[in-house]
C-alpha cells in the first residue's frame, strides 16, 4: 500500500553446519602462551557477512576476546575467507579459562555478572557487518566456541531516491544502546535501559540493513528520511510486529513508498538562534550550532522531538505541532503538519553517550508577529521596537490566556510552560517524551552543562539563582549571547527600552497595556513560576518580566513589573535568577549607516587560529564577522571572536554592523589588504 509498509517476516538464510576444509598451510599455534581457538556458529546464528544462502566469515573480520581481566582482538585469517567455521590463534589469554567473544570487535565490550555487555550503535551505516552482534563463550574444558546473534536485523533496498539519512524511533522498540547479552542463548537482559532511536547514514543504492533488539514495533512507526538535496520524507508501519532474534525482516523495495513532503526551508539562514519563528505547515530545518554562535554541537547522533505544547490545558497528540525530526549532515529537519495548530516545541539533539547536547524551542505562528515601536515621535520614550506577544506566547489578544508566553529562569536559554488561565494558577500542558519538571538545585546541578543536558528540568532555589556559580555573562542586551532565548532578528532587551511608556492595569483583562502613536501594547499577568518550588504563582495578578541586566540597585530591581500598583521596572524588590519569569523580545537595532570591512588574508599552516576585528560602539551595534560564506556569528562589544581555518590557503573575513565607532585588528599573519572605504 502506498506511504505504508507491511513488516513481513523472513527467518535468515539457512546456515551450513558444515566447516569449510582446514588448510594444511592453516595457522600455527606460536609458542608461549599462544593456542588455537575454533569460532562457528550455533545452529543457525549468525556470524558475519551473507553469501549465498550461508553466514560465513570474511577476510579480515575481527572478533573481540576477553576472560574477564584481559581482552583482545583477533583477525579472522585470510584462508577461512567464506567459511562458516575459522581457527583463530589467541595469545595473552588462558585457554583454561572461560572466553567470552563478540562479532563485530568493540573495545568497549564488557562482562558483567556472565554476561557479555555489548553496544549498538545508535549510527548505523547500513551493513550487514553493523546490523547485528553476535555473542559467544567457551568454558574452560572446551576448544570451540559458539556465536549467537542478538539482534533482528530490519532489511531493505532503494534505487530512486538519493537518500543521506533515515532516522527511526519506536516508543516500545530497543534500536540502539548498550546491554547485557547471555552468551549461551544470545538473549538480552530486558531490565536494560534503552535507546528507542537509531540513525541510519546512507551511501549508493545497495541493500541496507538495520539492527534492532527483539521486541515489539508498534503501528504507525516513523520512518524519517533525509535526502541529498534537502527533502524531507516517511514512511509509516501499517501494523504492529513482534520482531525475533537472529531474523532478518525484509521491507522490500522502499522507493514508491515513502512520502516526500519538499525541500527545507532554512530558518536559520541569516542567523541561527536558540528559537525560531516557524510560520505554519512545511519542511524546515536549520543548523546544528549553539545558538548565534558558529559552535556546530559535536558528538551529535540523532535529533529528537522533546515536548509540544498547546499553551492550554488541552494535550496535544504527540507530533501534532512538530512531526519527522531528524538530523543530518550537521542540520536539523522537521515537519509541520497541515492540520498543525499554533504552539510551541522543543527539539533536541543527542551525543554519542545518549544524552541531550543541545535544545531549539520552535515557536509555530501562522500569521507571525507585529513588532510594535515604542517611538512616540518626541524622544520622551526609548524608541526600542518590541514584540507584540511575550515569547512563545499564541496570541497577542488582551483577555486571552493563551497571550501568556512561556516563562524563562534569567540566563537560561529553553522556556518552561506557563500559566494557562487569565486568574488561577494553572499549568500549560505539554505532551512528549518528557514531563516538565521542578526540581530543587544542589551543587550537582547547578551548573551550565547540567541545564543543557535537561532542558526540560526547571531548578529551583529559595531566594537564590540556579546556578553555583552566578554568571552575569549569560544574557546581554548589547550583544545577543549564545544562551539568548529569542529568535533570529530579536535579542533580550534593555532594561530601559520602556522608559517614558505609559500604562494602565486593565482589571478586566488581566494586566497592563500601553499605547504609543496608536498601536497598542498589551502586557500581560500571567504570573510566574516561584524560586521555592517551581509551581505557578500570581496567576493573573502580577506578570514579571526579565530584562538582560541581573543585578539591582537601591533604585530599582531586575525585572518589568505589570501589576495594578506598577509599570515597567520594579523598584521594591530584587528577585531571584531561579524564578519563572517572562520575557518580551526586543527588535536588534539597525540604525545608522551600514558599515562593511574586508581583510584579505593567507593561513600559512592548516588549523591556523584567526581573530576577528574588535569592534566598539554604543548600544546594540549588530556587528557580525562572517568568517566564510557559511559561518557568521555576532561581535560582542570589545571582545575578540576567534576561529579556526582548517586549511592554509587565502580567505577573506568580513565584518559588518551599524554605528560601529572604533576598529581594531589583533596582528594577523599573511594579511593581503584591508579594505575600510565603507567604514
């Protein structure tokens, strides 16, 4: 059937008990501790490569062997090439010992309680030789040992699409992780704690195989795929199958049955960010770098989905608002779905160790936003330009609760839910593979890296901020830092972008509004999440907001206060960083003539370190260095950027911006010319 496939079971090719011809010219044992070892299969488990309608081993194959103190690796001799039966030569360890063994070699294996601990790669690149592992022991009095495969192996072949990437996730199915195999039965420990996806890298039209841990795949599982040029596609099981060790489970010819939805659209294309402003049904993607910063996130394996949100009390069905996530050659892709209503989700990507190395908040918005001027045209207000909406809010309605953003801990670059009514304490809802939680800081979690492997954890601590370490760098108006919440275009805003605005608490609607040449500004009281615990508090009654400046002064607090008694900077109270609050993105400034500079250089030696400009200038410059035509990142305010040139050779960085008042360039190897006629 068209767009689904029907998992059919096929049992692997029958094996040959038989042992291929031992050569007289065969392996001879060395002296010393050297003996021989014979590795086959047991019954019809698998060992390596398929030939025929045997599983026989290949030219230099390599097994892993260890007595559970010394371990080794051992190449399969040229002469057994097709066999189904080898010798092998073992040197180090005692041959009246208990050997235990895995195909393919892997120096991470281990033995833990008799058992052999094995990896499964969550990148696969679609051999036979990748999809399965094989497990096998010999005790003490025996010279032969057994091979058992541990893995179903999913199988199937393209001809049409030039496909780069699939990615697969099943709720109920093991695809990849690490686990604890019986080597006499090949079965695995099902207390283990798995990884449910798996990232299959593709290269020509061959057929290509997939590992999987026994169990069952749910209907409707995803497959993602990621073509050479950008497309986006999926194809999803039409059934629910219970997949069996040592079976390959054939999918057929796969081309005229994946969906293909067209070709992405990248939202980071002028700049990246740590959000982005999604506008509706379509394929995205963007890059897998931290931030605005040209930092790719490394040890990356597969893209994620986290949670969506409805910002309502209603629950999304899952991959309702974001749908076919994955990610390939260092973009992440996803969908929007036809039907998709506006929301909010976050993505995330994994590193090799399976844990979270970085997080995008998508923000999907049909008809966008309105950036609204706070220009009145007499120089009494800042003149700032601001969003109509707080961040990640749907609507920017006053007497709407779903005008309530999303609420941040000052620093912090992923939003946690809201309120979702106009005067109670009530919790948006989220739907995902993780439950947003509030959890109290320690000194093991109060750190940078902790939040960016839980971004879905909001940490909590009385009167204080939730990091150990307080850093004031995190956040900065006057140069958008690589932990900015807002999307490309916009940044946290000055503390003083609502001087001389004028507003009034509307009781009826629940908070503050202003107005300023006609166009109306709503703020609203959507409360905020207390630094004791996390839950909401002040439900529409007050709304806080934060700025990029985290200090105080006898003068005033760190934040915009909306309440019936008070507009815009708060002068009673300093809050801590570890409260909920919201924020209101503010426009990056281009006022002023548009400067450009151009240095012209050579990199003598490959991995050359080069510095960028520094620039100086007053407010909110947006400076950028472009270091290639695919790399730009923002100049902070007297600050060296610097970058590495992976290749000797001649470049040309260029660095633009607006009202920069001063320039200064660090000494700079095999500089050509420096062009300023635009400065």
């Amino acid at each position: 059937m068209k767009n689904k496939i029907l998992i059919a079971t096929a049992a692997l090719a029958a094996l040959s008990l038989a042992s291929c011809q031992r050569f007289a010219e065969g392996p001879v044992p060395a002296a010393g501790n050297s003996w021989t070892l014979t590795i086959s299969c047991a019954g019809d488990d698998t060992k390596t490569d398929i030939s025929g309608e045997k599983v026989v081993w290949s030219a230099n194959d390599k097994v892993w062997l260890t007595d559970g103190n010394k371990s080794t690796i051992v190449t399969i001799p040229a002469a057994y090439n097709g066999c189904t039966t080898a010798d092998i030569i073992v040197t180090g360890l005692s041959q009246d010992s208990t050997i235990y063994a895995t195909y393919p070699a892997n120096d991470n294996n281990d033995i833990y309680k008799d058992g052999v601990v094995v990896e499964v790669p969550t990148v696969q690149d679609g051999s036979f030789g990748s999809a399965h592992i094989a497990v096998g022991q010999k005790l003490p009095d025996q010279r032969e040992l057994l091979f058992r495969n541990s893995t179903a192996i999913l199988k199937f072949s393209h001809h049409q699409e030039d496909i780069k990437d699939i990615q697969i996730r099943n709720i109920n199915l093991a695809f990849s992780g690490t686990y604890t195999i019986d080597p006499a039965t090949g079965e695995r420990d099902k207390k283990m704690v798995t990884d449910r996806t798996v990232r299959l890298t593709m290269s020509g039209t061959s057929d290509k195989y997939i590992a999987v841990m026994p169990g069952s795949m749910a209907k409707n599982s995803k497959f993602v795929f990621v073509t050479v040029d950008g497309k986006l596609g999926s194809i999803a099981t039409s059934t629910s199958n219970s997949l069996e060790r040592n079976k390959i489970y054939d999918l057929g010819n796969i081309d005229d049955k994946v969906t293909y939805y067209g070709t992405a659209t990248d939202l980071g294309a002028i700049e990246t960010a740590n959000c982005y402003l999604v506008p509706g049904p379509g394929v995205y993607k963007f890059k897998a770098v931290k931030g605005n910063s040209i930092e790719p996130v490394s040890d990356v394996t597969y893209a994620e989905l986290i949670w969506e949100s409805l910002n309502t009390t209603t629950t999304p069905n899952i991959m309702s608002i974001i749908s076919e996530v994955a990610y390939s050659d260092g973009y992440v892709y996803f969908r929007v779905p036809d039907n998709a209503k506006d929301g909010n989700a976050l993505v995330a990507l994994y590193d090799k160790n399976g844990e979270i190395a970085w997080s995008w908040h998508l923000w999907v918005l049909k008809d966008g936003i309105t950036d609204i001027s706070l220009d009145d045209g007499t120089g009494t207000t800042s003149g700032a330009i601001l969003m109509d909406r707080n961040l990640g809010a749907v609507t920017a309605t006053k007497g709407k609760a779903t005008s309530n953003g999303f609420l941040y801990q000052w620093g912090r670059k992923d939003p946690f839910t809201g309120c979702a009514s106009l005067s109670a304490n009530t919790m948006m809802v989220t739907k995902g593979i993780y439950t947003l939680a509030a959890i109290a800081r320690t000194d093991d979690n109060g750190t940078i890296e902790y939040s960016i492997a839980q971004p879905y954890q909001f940490l909590y601590k009385d009167s204080k901020d939730w990091l150990i370490a307080p850093d004031a760098t995190l956040w900065s108006a006057s140069a958008k830092t690589v932990y900015d919440p807002c999307p490309p275009g916009y940044h946290v805003p000055f503390a003083d972008a609502l001087d001389g605005l004028k507003g009034k608490w509307d009781a009826t609607n629940k908070g503050c509004s202003a107005t300023v040449n006609g166009n109306e500004i709503w703020f609203p009281a959507g409360g905020n999440r207390k630094s004791s615990s996390g839950a909401i508090n002040n439900g529409g009654s007050i709304g806080y907001y934060w700025y990029d400046i985290n200090t105080s002064t006898a003068s005033k607090g760190n934040v915009w206060k909306f309440s019936s008694t008070t507009f815009g900077l708060d002068t009673t109270s300093t809050n801590g960083l570890c409260c909920g609050f919201e924020l209101r993105c503010q426009k990056t400034a281009t006022v002023g003539d548009k400067q450009t500079l151009i240095v012209k250089f050579d990199t003598a030696e490959d991995n050359m370190y080069v510095y960028s400009p520094i620039i100086s200038s007053s407010g909110y410059s947006d400076a950028k260095v472009f270091w290639s035509g695919d790399f730009s990142e923002t100049l902070e305010n007297g600050k060296w950027k610097q970058y590495i040139y992976k290749a000797s050779g001649s470049y040309s960085l260029t660095v633009t911006g607006y009202s920069i008042s001063n320039v200064s360039l660090k000494t700079l190897d095999g500089v050509k010319s420096i062009d300023i006629s635009n400065f």
